[in-house]
C-alpha cells in the first residue's frame, strides 16, 4: 500500500468513529465531520506519494514502521476527528501544525524523533 491509501484508510476509520459517535443536539456536526473526512479520504487516495501534500506529511514524521503506518499524535487525531473543511487544507493543516518534541510517536519531525537502540 502507498502511503497515500495508509492516510486515506485512517480517514475512512475516524470517519465511522464520526459516525457511531451518538450525541444530543450536536447540531449535525458529526454528519458534517464524517462527510468532510470521507471527501478527504477520497481525496487522498488519489494522490501520489511524491505529491507535495503527501510529502509535506512525511517530511513532518507523521509515518512510522519504515513509511508503512500513518500515526498522528494526539493534538493532530483531535484535529482529524473534528475536520468540517476541504481535504487539501487539513493535509497542509497536519503538516505544518507545531509538534511537540516530547511526544513518543507520530508526526513528530524526524530530528526530533527518538533513535531506536540495536543491541
């Protein structure tokens, strides 16, 4: 799989989270939400892993497993599930969000990134 279909199936994922989510007079926001992040999904899926999107995704160390999992860090999957607009703004959003060095994992520049020890 490319990374872009690893982003997309992530979207597809937080989009039924959106839509299993039962709340009172939440105003239609999780319908809103979930439509939002299938048209990202959609639109993800189209692209190619050298697109500039993509690329800006890998760039801020949102992949781990040597590029084969997409994991956001906990700031970047709130931003995910709470999405209502276009999808190359939330890819361009995610990008360039601030990280914080002290998350573990995920979206995390690769300077940043703790080195795995080898034995």
């Amino acid at each position: 799989m490319s990374k872009s279909q690893f982003v997309a199936a992530y979207l597809r994922g937080q989009a039924r989270w959106r839509l299993d989510r039962v709340e009172l007079r939440d105003d239609e926001r999780n319908a809103r939400c979930a439509l939002a992040l299938l048209d990202a999904a959609a639109y993800v899926a189209a692209l190619g892993d050298d697109d500039p999107l993509m690329t800006g995704l890998v760039q801020a160390g949102c992949f781990i497993n040597g590029g084969h999992t997409f994991t956001p860090d906990d700031e970047t999957v709130a931003l995910i599930r709470s999405w209502e607009g276009e999808p190359w703004r939330l890819l361009l959003t995610i990008a360039t969000a601030p990280r914080r060095p002290s998350a573990v994992k995920g979206c995390i520049p690769a300077a940043v990134q703790p080195k795995s020890r080898t034995p």
